[in-house]
C-alpha cells in the first residue's frame, strides 16, 4: 500500500474497453470517468465549480482490484472497470453493474460520441430520490423509469440520492433515460464522450445536498420581500389594471407584496417578447411601476427566450446566426418565433441588453417562462440542430442552466451587487441554484392529485441541491367541473381545493396564486365573512406572522447547506416510515407540515416521526414520535407541528414585508426537548450579506431550567437597531417581553 497526496486524479485503470479514471475531489467527493478506447475523452464540465482538493489517498493492488482510500471513502475498482464505493470503515454504501459505450449513427453531428450508459446495484429495500421535478405523488424513485428531457411540467436534475446518505450526479445533458428495476438503476443518455458521475458521501440526506452545493454551487439569497405574497393571473392587461388590483388588496387590507405582469405587454404574437412596452395599455412604464412602488409593492414582469419575427432582436439573433436552427418549432405556435443560442456567451450578451430595456423601466424580479424552452417537434432534425456547445441533443438540458445563468450574472455585473437578483423560472438543470433561481412545477392542472404531485415534486427536487421551489397556487388550469357563472372562483371544489393549496404553498419561498380561466384575487371567492375569504385570508396572514422565521430558514438555506421542504427521513431516517412518505415535510428545522390533500376532508392523517414529541403549532397539544394520527381539520386549519424543544420566531402580519422599521418578534419556544435556534436579519435587500453585513442571534431554550437565552447579538449591518423587543411564548400562553440590546439576556419560566 502506497499513500499519495494527489491534486486531481487518484488513478487510472485501463480495461480491454476503456479507461477508468477515479479523481478525488475532497475527501467526500469522488470524479468517475470511463473514457472509451479510441475516442474523445471527456469534455471538462461546465457545471463543477469546485476546484479539486489536496486529498490523502491510499492506493492498494490487490492482484485485478485497486482500492483508492481517502479518510471518508474507499473506491474499488475491478479489472473490467466497475467500481465499489465503500465508507472508511467498510459498509458498501453502491456497486457498479456494469457500463457500455453504444456507437452514435453515421453521419449525425455526434457521430464521433457515443451512446452512453451506466448501471448500478442498489441495496435491497433502498429508497432513492430526487432527479428533479417529477409529477408523480411519491418521492421514491426506486421502480420507475423517465426520458428525462426538460418539459413544461417535469424538469430534470440528474441527481440522485439515497436514504444511505450517498448522492450520484449524472454529469450528461443528452437525454437520459433513467430506469431502476429489481435493484438495477440506470443511467442511459443517448450523447457522450465518456461515462462521466461524481459519487458523493454526506451521511446524511442534508449531507448530500451540501456537497452538491459544495461541487456545483451554492445558493444566494433572495431580497426579503420576496417571502411575501404574489398575485398572479393568465394575465393583467394594462398599467391601470395592475394598479386596480393592488389598490384593493391595500383597501381590503389584504397583505401583499409583488404583482406578477404576464406577457403580450410587449403586443401580439409577431412582437413577441419583444422587451418593450407596447403604447396601448403599457404605455409610459417608468411613470406606472413607480406608482406600484409608492403602494409599496413590487413588479416581476416576464420575459422568455423565444421572439417573434418583427422584433429587433429577432433580427439581430438571424443576422448573426445565434438562434436554434433545424425544424425547431416553439412558442408561440406558427408564429415565426425564434429561440436564441443561450449556449453562446455573445449570445446570451445580446440577450441581457434587450433585457436591460424592461430592466430600466423599474421592475423588481423575472419571471423567466419557457426556460426549457418550448419545443413542439421531437424529430431528429431538430435536436441535430448545432449550438454553441454542440448538437442541441448533446447539449438541450441544460439550456435552462445557461439562460437563466447569462441573466443573474449579468445583472450582478451590471448593477454592482444594489439589489439581489430575483428570478422565477419554468425550467432548470443540475448546479442552477447559483443562480438562487426559483423554479416552479410549471402549467399543473387543478386537482387534488396535482396537488398531492407537487407538494412531492418539491420535496424531490430539494434533494438535488436545488432548494427554491413553488407552484402555482390552486393550480394552472382550472377543471371542467369547476366551471361556475363567474369563474372557477365561484365553484365551491376550486375554492376548496385553492384555500388548502395555498395552505400548502405557506411553506414555499415564494408564496404565489396563479393560473389561467379565472382571477385569483382572494375576494374573486367571496367578501368578508364567507369560508373561502375568511380562509384564505387566514393563510395570507399566518405567512407574513412567520417571515422572521422564514428569513432565518433563507439564510440556513444559503449559508448552511439547507433545504426549505425537507422529507421526513433527513432528520429522521432511523424510523424507516419517513422513508416513504412524500406529502409531508420538514419546512426548516423547526416545523412539520402536513397539508390537506383530499377533498371535504374531515381529518387529515399523518405520522409524526419517532425520536421526538410534536406540539401542534396551534394548540399546543403533545403527541408522541412514531405514530400515525387523524387529525381533525376545518377549511381555515391544517396539520402543523413543531418538534419539541423548537424555536419559531413570528411577527405581525404587516400589510407588506418593511411595512414597520423594526416589528417585535414573538419567539414561540415548543418545551419538551432542550431547543436552539439562529435568529438572522440583514438590510434585507443588496449583497452586503456576503461581506458579513448581517446580525445574528443565537436563540436557546433549557428544558430542565425552563429557561430562555437570547446569545449575544453577533455582526451588523447598515440601518440596523440597537435595540428591538422580544415577546417569549409557550404554548400555555405565558408569555414574557424582552427589550434586547445585543447582550445576553436569560428569560427563566417557573414551573
């Protein structure tokens, strides 16, 4: 045995058909590469971030078998190239069944490639999860199989992990047929020079999805606006309507935070996308999104990648050849539109600067639509069309990666940092949580079991590393039997079926109604003192109470490697009913949500994790870990639990997120167990958080002693109070108020 520090490659074995390369990156992080004999070699991956660690390795021969050992894994690899990944001490954590390298046809533009495959062994009741989003009720991947080529409602991250604390990227945009069958997983793209993974050890489901972060790219934050609520429809159609609809939520004294302008502002479908305003109905745009801004509410506006055949841009992406040639048929359909080359850095140049024409007029987000992009032809021409980077087969998962990335750098670059970047987009790939985009599940359809889909589909797509994620709430497209006399809205089901969506959406980072056929505005439901209304109202308001603990989970997320929507099983995989479960979750550290999935439900049933008790957040009562309950529910409550010794921070329902300088906090400690909790706050808008221009407040509570600590306040930032009031609560109702100067302060509760 031989121990080497080594930069990049551990070793090389060469088989009768290839090459096997294992390249250690950290300890914990492992660069497999089978390089087929004659061809190629592996292109160098656009999506890694890292640089490659110095890394102790050991190298034993053991007559075919050389075994690679690092402090965390040992890699062992066999004479006919497959490899063995085991912890340092010994337990097999996947086994390699085998590869192959399928020759392309002659004469396509990828005929120098291959097809390429690789086959693992799971372990016999191994759960495996994530790959993106999948509209599908469960999280488990294990019997199931997909082309996974981006869609408007499925968007593929080849990422996968297991319950064993193990995570596979899958480093090939091509499509990918992924398949698992009696403990066989495949992974089976039809464009590669080499069979190209990076096996990682986390230990953990959250130790997976940091080192993802870690070899990918990790995750800024949002400005804090963003956590309050959206108002959304297919579509508003002037300035005066936009302006309308937040005049009466401040009237109504509904909070709201951001309004959400559709497209066709630009004009009809031969102006599409055009990336101006047009003079009938968006007219003077500078003059009307500052009247959003002084009601204190924010714009996103949309934008895609396709434009129509009389915009300059369409214009100037033909003359330079940098749009998606082949029979490439896309949105709008027969409209002439062309989708631009984002795999081009000149391209996606071009691009930002017809963005920068909405961009001045003052709006606040993107909503990037389209983003896989829309594509309405699978023929062999199309995806033989070239790009930038190769044929679009080789390439075409990844376009939501490359457009979304060409416009979160640019406007870092071009505004220096002033605001955080804030996008919304349809698609995404591998690594886009650099980007802190946040993707949602695309045109769903109004029904319990979409809903069912996308609280799983969230929870899924949290494991590849990606944590922001939302749906449109109630769901895209109305059903025919919610057809009603004045819209969907007036049909009690949808109405229903909204109110415990948006129940559901309470715990996505971004809080957003929106769909097609029918407006969306809470008082299309009803007026004060109706359920629906009453209901959803209610939920509105619980999301701005919850902000300081929702801000708090946003800096976790980005700073510590977390994830918004957790699976039961990240915590608490030692009960092996979490292992399954896949329509509730973890929302943070502190909470388990449980949404209602079933129409007039009088109960909910859910299994609270064994390991600890669980207080309802509402009611206070304590039920015991590792049992299942029927919870009764009435429309305007839902199950929502917090683990015992949890810390939750809440605050006023202010009519918009900064309504009050410096609102109180109401921390609601859950006893049963000893709690911490970190309390973050920032300017709330602008990068200085990431020079350390931030505040944070360790938070404790001692069961035994009954007692609450507030830890000395670490960091500032500009703008920020010295002092701030506090109110403790349990759930008996005692309570105690604070006024905290940044020094320790103990709050001792008697027995």
């Amino acid at each position: 045995m031989r121990k080497v520090a080594l930069l990049f490659a551990a070793g090389i074995a060469c088989t009768a058909s290839a090459a096997v390369k294992v390249e250690f990156y950290a300890d914990d992080i492992v660069h497999v590469v089978k390089e087929p004999a004659g061809g190629a070699g592996a292109r160098e991956s656009f999506i890694v971030k890292m640089r490659p660690e110095k890394v102790d390795v050991a190298v034993e021969r053991n007559g075919g078998l050389t075994t690679y050992r690092s402090a965390s894994l040992a890699v062992s690899v066999d004479g006919d190239g497959k490899a063995v990944f085991s912890t340092a001490a010994g337990e097999t954590l996947l086994a390699e069944d085998g590869f192959s390298f399928r020759p392309r046809p002659a004469g396509d533009p990828d005929a120098s490639s291959f097809h390429v495959a690789q086959k693992w062994r799971l372990g016999k009741d191994e759960p495996v999860y994530g790959l993106g989003i999948w509209q599908d009720e469960s999280i488990v991947r294990r019997g199931t199989s997909r082309h996974m080529i981006q869609d408007n409602r499925d968007d593929y991250v080849p990422i996968v992990q297991s319950v064993k604390g193990w995570g596979v990227f899958w480093d090939n945009a091509s499509p990918t047929d992924y398949s698992e069958k009696d403990g066989l997983m495949v992974f089976d793209s039809e464009v590669g020079d080499a069979v190209d993974y990076w096996f990682m050890y986390g230990g953990t489901s959250d130790g997976v999805v940091g080192l993802v972060r870690r070899l990918t790219g990790e995750v800024p934050m949002h400005p804090k606006w963003t956590l309050g609520y959206y108002i959304s429809k297919e579509r508003y159609k002037s300035w005066k309507e936009d302006l309308d609809v937040i005049r009466e939520f401040r009237r109504r004294r509904i909070p709201l935070d951001c309004l959400v302008q559709d497209w066709q502002y630009w004009g009809g479908n031969e102006k599409w996308n055009d990336m101006n305003f047009r003079p009938d109905g968006f007219a003077e745009p500078e003059k009307n999104i500052k009247a959003i801004h002084d009601l204190n509410a924010k714009l996103m506006i949309v934008i895609w990648p396709g434009f129509g055949p009389e915009t300059q841009a369409h214009k100037e992406f033909r003359v330079k050849g940098l749009y998606f040639k082949g029979d490439f048929r896309t949105w709008p359909h027969n409209s002439g539109t062309i989708v631009y080359d984002a795999f081009s850095a000149e391209a996606r140049d071009i691009y930002w600067r017809y963005a920068t024409r909405v961009r001045d007029a003052g709006p606040d987000a993107w909503w990037m639509d389209s983003t896989e992009p829309d594509h309405f032809v699978w023929n062999k021409e199309s995806f033989d069309g070239p790009t930038a980077m190769g044929s679009f087969r080789r390439m075409c998962n990844a376009f939501p990666y490359f457009t979304v990335g060409g416009v979160y750098d640019h406007q870092r670059a071009d505004e220096g940092g002033r605001r955080r970047v804030s996008i919304m987009t349809r698609s995404v790939y591998a690594g886009q949580q650099r980007t802190g985009a946040n993707t949602w599940s695309g045109d769903t359809f109004s029904s319990w079991q979409s809903l069912r889909m996308q609280i799983a589909a969230g929870i899924g797509f949290g494991l590849t590393g990606n944590p922001n994620y939302n749906t449109d709430i109630g769901g895209f497209f109305p059903q025919r039997d919610h057809e009603a006399p004045g819209g969907a809205c007036k049909h009690p089901a949808f109405a229903e079926l909204n109110t415990r969506w948006m129940q559901y959406a309470l715990f996505c980072p971004i809080f957003r109604s929106h769909g097609t056929g029918t407006p969306r505005e809470p008082w299309r439901f009803g007026e004060p003192g109706t359920r629906y209304y009453d209901a959803m109202l209610k939920c509105i308001e619980l999301r701005y109470r919850l902000i300081p603990y929702l801000y708090s989970t946003a800096r976790w997320v980005s700073a510590r490697g977390g994830t918004w929507m957790r699976p039961l099983f990240a915590e608490y995989k030692a009960d092996k009913t979490t292992w399954k479960i896949s329509q509730q979750f973890l929302a943070g550290t502190e909470l388990l949500a449980a949404p209602v999935v079933r129409a007039q439900a009088p109960s909910q049933r859910l299994y609270l994790p064994a390991g600890t008790d669980w207080i309802d957040f509402f009611t206070g009562k304590v039920e015991k870990g590792g049992s299942w309950i029927d919870k009764p529910v009435s429309l305007d409550t839902f199950p929502l639990y917090a683990k015992a010794g949890a810390i939750v921070p809440t605050g006023p329902a202010l009519q918009y997120v900064g309504q009050v300088r410096n609102p109180y906090v109401d921390v609601k400690v859950f006893p049963g167990a000893d709690g911490s909790f970190i309390l973050y706050d920032d300017a709330g808008d602008g990068y200085g958080y990431e020079k350390g221009e931030f505040a944070e407040i360790q938070l404790s509570w001692d069961d035994k002693a009954r007692k609450f600590t507030f830890g000395e306040r670490q960091g500032s930032y500009p703008g920020m109070d010295a002092e701030r009031d506090f109110i403790v609560t349990l759930p008996d109702g005692a309570s105690k108020s604070v006024r905290y100067a940044g020094k320790a302060v103990e709050v001792v509760f008697a027995e």
